[in-house]
C-alpha cells in the first residue's frame, strides 16, 4: 500500500554541496518556458553546462533542485536503467508551489497516471495494450492512408493562394488527423481536441493557457483549477467514447483501451483516461512541432532546402530525423534515483532528483558532427528526441511515417517556399516547438 503524503518529498540538501559557476549562472534558464522559445540562448546555456558541468547540481528558483544531465552518453546511461531509476516520483518540472498543491489535494505527485507517470511493472502491463498497434508492420498497413491525408494537407496548402502559416494552418492539423483516425475520434470533435491539448502543453504560453491570469499571478491554486478543467473535458469526452466502444467495438485504439485488462482485471478509469490524453495529445503534438521545425529549419537554410527539393524521395527520411533532433519537442523528462549512483565524477544521492536534458543531448558536440547546423542528409543522425530505454516513445515509427509523407508530398510539389516573416516559438519548458511560421510559395 502507497504512503499518501501530503508535500512532496524534499530534497536533503547536502550542506557542502553548491552549483558550479555554470549552473549558477544557467539553473534557471534550463527551467525557463521563456528561453525555450530563444533556441539561441537556450543552446549557450546548454553548451556552457556540457562543457563545464555536465552533471550539474541546479537550485533553480522556484523548483526543487535536481541534477542536470547535459550529455548524449550520460542521457543514454540514465535512461537504460529504469529500476534504478523511476518516473513515479517526478517525471516532468513542476513549480515547486504547483507541486505542493498537487500533493494536498491529491496525496501524489501527478494529476495523471499515464505512461509517462508510470514505472514497471504496470508501465510495462499498460504499454503492452496498444503496443503492437504502433510497430512498425502496423504502422505500414496505414501508409496508404496517411499519404492519403497528407496530400490532402498539402492540397489544403495550395489552395490557400501562396500564403500561410505552415504551423498554424497545417502542421498542427495533418498529425491531429491521423491519431484522431487511429483513436476512432470523428473529424468533427478534432478542434476541440486540438485546443485541449494546446491548454495541456501550452500551459506556460500566454497565447495557449486555459486561465490567461496564470501567468501574471503565479496562483498555483489557479494554475492546478485550469488544469483540472481542461482534464475534464477529457475525461467526460472519453468517458463517453469508453461507453459506446465497450458497446460497439470498432477497429480503433479507443477500443483498445476501453477493454483493456491488466491481470484479469479491467484498468482502472484514472489509467484508462489517462491512456486517452496521451495518446490524443502527445500522439500528434510532438510530431507537429517536429514537422514545423524541419520545414523551418529548411527555410532557414536555403542549400538544406534545395537539397530536399531536388531530391525529395530520397531526402525524407534523413530529413525527418534532422528534424526531431533539431526541434526536439520534448525537452525533458526526469528520473528518481532509488540508490546511490557515480555518474561523470558526481555523487548523485538515493531520492534526488535528475533532469535529462534532451535538446543538451541533441546537441552534444561529441555525437554529432557541426551539431548547430541543420542537414537534411545527416547520417549518423544518433537523435534521442524518442527517449531510450523502457519508455522510448511508443509513436516513433508512426511519426517518421507521417512527416516522411509529407515532406515528400510537398516538396516534389511546391516550386519555391520561404519565409514571409519571423517565426515565433511556444513558450514550454516540457513539450514545445514553432507557434508560427508564415511563409510565401509558389506551386
């Protein structure tokens, strides 16, 4: 039986620990939804931690502290060894006064019980569900389909008249479409999923938050309520889709989820919804910012682009993963350490905390080669946007798949492409990407 704790946690401070003059200087812009969206200082702050103090120790203002981990290999090593070291306890950063309120109301650390949240063995029961529907011999029974929607999209593209926002107008909606499809959501009700998941993700960006005074306030009380309204709605959506499939089952993952069973068992209603919102939110939001941010990247660099233009079957695929590793929409998870572990010359306790910075580790000068620049025919591409370990990302085959389609589909059709305007970055410190990218085209 689970102890229910009131507070989380606290770190016992070691009294003869303190930051380096890297991280004192860097702690707080590697918790900082407003660097996220400035890639430049967000990487100087990178660069100085992985040469100065990979494993970093980090007070951040705010959070409690964790350990900072900068590099490819150290990333790797963390995230190979999922029982010495869990996502139960903290798996993403939350504001120290948002964590606390989450314990008194809840007695947990987590809102959801998703498989983010979640360690073995149930992590592993619950993956195992829907697990094949992602795999790779599955995921090619659909390509037809999902070519079919990305021309679509791009049709969609041409006939707006040479002129769009590429994040706004389709790379947010060609991946919501799919997963709505796979999830057995009708077309219809995909706005509304769009916009949840924005309030889910964009929770720090004041153009996408549910309560728009969050930000000026700091309300961690406020902060919590928008959240649990915006789960809600989730749940009283998906509550109603468990109903008819258990009724009706269809070919889709929400019947899937809706009779799933873990030894014999049906899965509880917080697992089951929270397998819903992971699947409809992170299952096209990640894959959205990674598709804007290849485009962007190309645009930003007109020999990458005309490589991919003149070539576009036989770039995609490299393209793809420079794209996921240079956007790397999510920017963090983090681990517990259950024992004591020597990681790069540094102690790091039994119960304290390390962030895996992933964009860090995207950059990391010893992997890759000029990792500042983007290469649509990079190759070694060792990207670690996906995780390792246990909890590598279940829709990584599915995404390639779908950006691959549509980078194909556009660029054996579009004449010329470039920016018509700065583009703008969403403001998240867990999962983000571009918020806009306006462009000029021809067809």
């Amino acid at each position: 039986m689970s102890t229910v704790l009131a507070t989380p946690p606290e770190t016992k401070l070691d009294p003869n620990r303190t930051m380096s003059s890297a991280a004192t200087a860097h702690a707080n812009d590697i918790v900082s939804p407003d660097v996220y969206a400035d890639q430049a200082q967000l990487d100087a702050a990178f660069k100085r931690l992985r040469a100065e103090d990979p494993v970093a120790w980090c007070e951040p203002d705010d959070f409690r502290p964790f350990w900072a981990v900068t590099k490819h290999a150290d990333i790797m090593e963390i995230s190979r060894q999922n029982k010495l070291f869990t996502n139960g306890e903290r798996e993403m950063l939350s504001y120290r006064k948002t964590e606390e309120k989450v314990y008194a109301d809840f007695g947990q650390p987590h809102l959801l019980k998703t498989l983010v949240q979640l360690d073995d063995p149930m992590h592993y029961k619950l993956r195992h569900l829907t697990q094949d529907w992602f795999m790779p011999h599955n995921v090619k029974k659909r390509e037809d389909a999902v070519r079919g929607l990305a021309k679509q999209f791009v049709d969609r593209m041409e006939d707006l008249g040479g002129a769009c926002d590429f994040q706004q107008d389709i790379a947010l909606h060609y991946p919501l479409r799919v997963i709505m499809q796979i999830l057995g959501v009708p077309e219809s009700d995909e706005p509304m999923m769009l916009k949840l998941t924005q309030e889910i993700f964009g929770a720090q960006d004041e153009d996408m938050m549910r309560d728009k005074s969050v930000k000026e306030t700091g309300d961690a009380s406020a902060g919590v309520a928008s959240i649990q309204q915006t789960l809600a709605e989730f749940f009283m959506y998906f509550t109603a889709i468990t109903a008819d499939r258990r009724a009706n089952p269809k070919d889709d993952v929400s019947t899937v989820i809706a009779n799933g069973k873990v030894d014999g068992e049906d899965i509880g209603q917080l697992e089951a919804m929270s397998y819903y919102i992971i699947v409809a939110a992170a299952g096209h939001d990640t894959t959205s910012a990674s598709t804007g941010g290849g485009v962007l990247g190309m645009l930003q660099n007109p020999a990458q682009l005309q490589k991919m233009m003149t070539d576009p079957q036989g770039m995609a695929r490299t393209a793809v993963d420079e794209a996921i590793r240079w956007t790397t929409p999510v920017k963090h998870f983090m681990r517990t350490a259950h024992e004591d572990y020597e990681l790069r010359g540094q102690t790091v306790k039994k119960g304290e905390s390390l962030l895996l910075c992933y964009p860090s580790g995207n950059r990391d000068e010893d992997i890759f080669e000029d990792p500042y620049a983007f290469k649509v025919d990079r190759t070694p591409n060792k990207l670690i946007s996906f995780g390792h370990g246990g909890h590598m990302c279940l829709g990584m085959h599915l995404a390639r798949l779908e950006m691959i389609a549509i980078y194909e589909e556009l660029f054996s059709r579009v004449k010329s492409i470039e920016l018509a305007g700065d583009p703008t970055f969403i403001k998240a410190n867990f999962v983000g990407g571009p918020k806009s990218i306006p462009v000029h085209y021809k067809f």
